[in-house]
C-alpha cells in the first residue's frame, strides 16, 4: 500500500492542446508560410521554413492528420506533391489577426 501524497492535477484548460500543437517548432512558420503562397510543394515550404526534411514532413504530417493542411499529390512524371491549407486550417490562422493586434498594443 502507496503512502505517498498524490499531486493535484492542474486544471484543465480547452485551449491546452491546440497551444500545444501551436507551440511546436516550426508549425507557426509552415501555417504562414500556407497563408502567404499556397499551394506549395514541399521543397519551396522547408525551405521557408529552414528546418530539415524530417522536422518538416513530421509537422506536414500531423497538421495533415489533424485536418489543417490538405496534401494533393499531382500524377505527373516526376510527381508533385503540394501542400495548402484545409478550409479548417484557414478558420484556424483568422485568429492571428487579434492576437497579432492584441501583441502591438501591449508590446
């Protein structure tokens, strides 16, 4: 039998894991990145981004997952692959704008 106090959970916050998922390296620079120019192939979005080719399929493939970036392979001789935001992704970087506004007024 375990006497050992228990630690109290924090509470939990709705925004948690979508900062969560924000706050990864790189995810920020790839959604601007799709908000600038898009579609995109790969190449052209690491290179935007300067991170290296694992880190950026890592992050392609989890904002894909998540329904945020759409992926469309192009059946052409070599094959193209370009990446754009899904309409979800685009609801998602609207709320820049405020927070972009709310960081120039209090910075």
């Amino acid at each position: 039998m375990s006497t050992a106090p228990q630690r109290a959970k924090p509470p939990h916050c709705d925004y948690e894991g979508t900062f969560r998922l924000l706050g990864q390296k790189h995810v920020l620079t790839i959604l601007w990145s799709l908000v600038q120019k898009s579609p995109q192939r790969f190449n052209e979005l690491q290179k935007s981004v300067g991170a290296n080719t694992a880190t950026v399929t890592d992050r392609l493939r989890r904002l894909e997952g998540l329904g945020l970036v759409e992926r469309a392979v192009i059946r052409v001789v070599p094959r193209r692959v370009e990446y754009r935001l899904s309409p979800m992704g685009r609801d998602l970087v609207r709320i820049f704008r405020p927070i972009t506004r709310w960081r120039e007024k209090y910075s």
